[in-house]
C-alpha cells in the first residue's frame, strides 16, 4: 500500500526540481534547423534502409567480388584487394564533397575526416540548397576512448557553441551502405568503406575518367522486391588506380522512395599541417558563444 | 529565406506555454538538456504535420511529448551519451553536475530507473495531477492501464528509496563503529 505521504513527497519533490525552470527562446527555430538537418540525410538514410534490406534478401545479383571476370588488365578481386589494403593502410585526410541529383534534395556539404593516431577529427560546412551560401558549420574531435567535443557555428546568428560528452561506440554501415548515415560515424569513414568492398556485392567494369583520373570502376547493382515493387540500388565505387583509394562513390536508388543519386568526391590530403588546419573549427570575430541547445 | 508566420505562432505559444511542456521534459528525461530535445522532438514532429494540426498545440505537444518518453525516445547517441553522463555511468567520463537534477530531489532521480511507461504514468497523474481517464487520454491507453503503471511505478520507487536509505543506514552504522565503508 502505497502511503499518502510517499506521494506528496514525491509531488513536492518534482515541484522543487523543476522550479525555476523556463522554456529558452528559439525552440523552433532549433526545431526547424534540426528538422532540415535531418532531410539532409535522410535521403543517404532511406537507401541505407533499402540497402541494408538488400544486403539481408538479395535476390538477384550480378556476381561476386571474387568473380575475376577480367577486363583490361585488372580484375574485380584484384581491384577490391587493392583497395581494401589501401583504405586499411590509409593516413591520409579524406576531403569529400557531397551533393545529389537533383540538388534540391540534400544540402551540400564539403566535409574533412581524420582518423589519426590521437583521435578522430571531423569538420563540416553545410550549404544552403538555394543560395548556395554557407549556413552551418560544425566540427568534431574525439579521443581515442571516444570523448567528443562538439563545435558548432551558425552563421547567420553569428553564434556557436560547443560541447562534450562521451560519444556512443562507433557504429558501422557494414554492407548495408558504403557511407555513413550520421554525422557520428563519419570519423569511421575509411573503415566503414573497407567494410563494403569486402561484402561481394562489388564488381570491376573498367576505367572511367573522373575529374582527370583515369579511374577504375567497381558497380554494385542488387535488387530487392518489396512488395510489388522491385527496388534497385545501385552503388558506385571508383578508384585511383595509382593509390587504390576512391575518388568518386555516388549511390542510386530506383525505388520510389529513394530515387535520389547521391554523390561523393574524394581528395586524399596528407596530413600535414596546413592540411590538419582545414580539420579545425575557427570562430569568426565576433560570433557569440550560447548554449549549445540555443 | 522568407519568415514562417506559423513559426513565430509557435514562439509566441512557447513563451506562454512552453515553460511547463518543458518541466514535464525534464522529469521525463532527468535533466534541462534532455528535456529540451524531447520538447524539440516534439516540436519537429508538429511542424512536419504542418497545416494538419488544428486546435489546442498545447494538447498535441503534450501527447507527443509523453508519447516519445512513453516509447523510450532515443535521439541517436546523443541522448543516449547525456543519459549516461547524467547517471554517472560514462566510461571514464565525471557526470555533469550542470545536468543533473540536484542531489536532494532523490525521488526524481530515481523517476529516471523506472520504465518509461511508469515515468510517463507517474508524471501526469502526480506532477500533471491528471485523473487516470485524462492521463490515459494523453498516453493513448485505458484509464486502467494508467493506473496500473503508476501503482507499479510509485511501488517500485518505494522499494528504491527504501532500498537506498537502507544502504546510507548501513554506512551511518559502519561510521560509528569505526569500520572503513
């Protein structure tokens, strides 16, 4: 039996705990910028999800990376090797660019991504999809235990905050997708590519310009019937036949849901300084800090 | 980019409003940050339905708000990481005091141990003093089922409670016989 003096306890005790207490200003601001925040990704989201279903009932497939099929003088379980052994070995600072087709449907984002031997560093500028100007900006470092520290600029407020916590554990795509789908696991980047090269789904069909590259190309087509929709995805992986690491990946889905191409640039930089610097939040002059949650 | 007369609606309701929607947050979730991402869900939510909500946004907010914390609302690692810091089990990591509910609200720290949906139940009829028939219109169940969570749920704070004043009567006992705790 519970006593009546538990529970008016417990009534003064949430009272008390949450006296004082107001609502900040800008919620919905915050809640509409995070909302746009998220259709950014959610179309890498949705054909993750279809991926990942993909990855699980593959019906039909176009082979395997092990297949050898030669072309040229390169084969598939040639051309993954390699590229596998570069994503493991890779030092380098991976600049990407990330936009869609057609534009509209994601912010571009020039992203740079280190996993050093100190930690992981990340820093990312979002664009707006009209304008073309920089509306976001944020960065993040994590130890080698995986505390995060969370910078984050808003331009148009002329604010930024910042943050700390204990970040979750790293969660790769595996086969499901080749990049990430969140802003946390993009220290993982290189091993979450890794990963997809070494599922099968993977096959070599020749070389293909790419900004002056004479690329190599790796094609993933799987298909998946939901329902009376047959879904395809269709991911493509092309690789510097000089260093064996990609610099170009674009995702395709043709289900209704996630017909959207999503496409990634790399530039591999050594990690110099001047280059560890573009990994560096800088606060403007004159920006105010807030609260992160403001 | 053109201002949404709907958004500055909202703000204004918020400024009215939004204090208590965000105290409830806050026992939902144990602490001002959190509840402020729940209040913010929530607020994603109403402006993804867009024109579609008519009437009280008050009454909408509330019932997504206790619904997420009624379903477990996770956002990513985020919360989850807050969480953590706020229970004081971060690997490693010295809890937040700026976070946390203060100490000597022990009843409210324990809310935070019981399955939301007991949280929830507890919230609306003791802080919300909310009859089981409107907290069970709230939380979209029967008002038996509110009912049953709450005595579940106060039972279970109880035992807690009970369990951690015997524990600090143990230490009290250990301090005056001069035994190392």
């Amino acid at each position: 039996m519970i006593s009546t003096e538990f529970e008016e306890r417990l009534r003064e005790e949430m009272r008390h705990a949450t006296t004082g207490i107001s609502a900040p200003s800008g919620l919905v601001r915050r809640a509409r910028r995070d909302r746009r925040r998220r259709i950014v990704s959610r179309a890498s989201a949705a054909c993750a999800a279809v991926a990942v279903a993909v990855a699980g009932a593959v019906i039909v497939s176009n082979g395997t990376t092990g297949a050898s099929r030669d072309s040229g003088t390169y084969t598939t379980a040639y051309v993954v090797k390699h590229a596998e052994s570069a994503l493991d070995a890779v030092n380098e600072i991976a600049s990407v660019r990330y936009m869609s087709s057609p534009s509209w449907v994601v912010s571009p984002m020039d992203l740079w991504v280190y996993d050093g031997p100190r930690g992981q560093a990340y820093r990312a500028e979002y664009f707006d999809v009209f304008s073309g100007g920089l509306f976001e900006e944020i960065g993040m470092t994590a130890t080698p235990a995986n505390y995060q520290t969370w910078t984050d600029v808003d331009p148009a407020r002329k604010t930024w905050s910042k943050q700390s916590y204990q970040g979750p554990k790293p969660s790769r795509t595996g086969c499901g997708t080749p990049m990430p789908t969140s802003l946390t696991s993009f220290p993982e980047l290189a091993a979450g590519l890794r990963e997809y090269l070494a599922c099968g789904t993977l096959r070599y069909q020749g070389k293909q310009q790419v900004d002056g590259v004479n690329a190599l190309k790796l094609v993933s087509v799987e298909h998946q019937r939901q329902g009376k929709t047959l879904a395809t995805m269709i991911t493509i992986i092309w690789v510097d036949p000089a260093s064996y690491l990609p610099v170009r990946l674009t995702t395709q889905g043709t289900h209704p849901a996630v017909s959207v191409l999503m496409r990634y640039d790399f530039r591999w930089l050594p990690p110099t300084r001047a280059n560890l610097a573009l990994l560096t939040v800088r606060i403007p002059p004159g920006f105010t800090q807030i609260h992160p949650l403001h | 980019m053109a201002k949404d007369p709907r958004a500055g609606e909202l703000e204004r309701f918020l400024a009215e409003r939004g204090g208590h929607l965000l105290r409830a947050a806050v026992l939902l979730t144990g602490s001002k940050e959190a509840g402020e991402d729940l209040v913010q869900a929530a607020l994603e939510r109403l402006l993804r339905r867009g024109p579609a909500v008519h009437g009280d946004p008050e009454a909408y907010l509330r019932r997504i708000i206790y619904h997420l914390a009624a379903d477990g609302w996770r956002r990513g690692g985020r919360w989850r990481a807050r969480l953590a810091l706020l229970r004081g089990d971060g690997e490693g990591v010295a809890p937040d005091r700026s976070v946390q509910v203060e100490q000597r609200d022990e009843l409210v720290r324990l809310l935070l141990r019981l399955p939301p949906g007991q949280r929830a139940a507890i919230v609306l009829r003791y802080w919300e003093d909310l009859s089981d028939a409107e907290a069970a219109d709230v939380l979209g169940c029967s008002a038996s089922t509110v009912r049953s969570s709450a005595a579940r749920g106060l039972h279970r704070l109880r035992e807690l409670s009970g369990a951690r004043a015997a524990v600090a009567a143990d230490h009290v006992a250990a301090d005056q016989r001069g035994r190392p705790q």
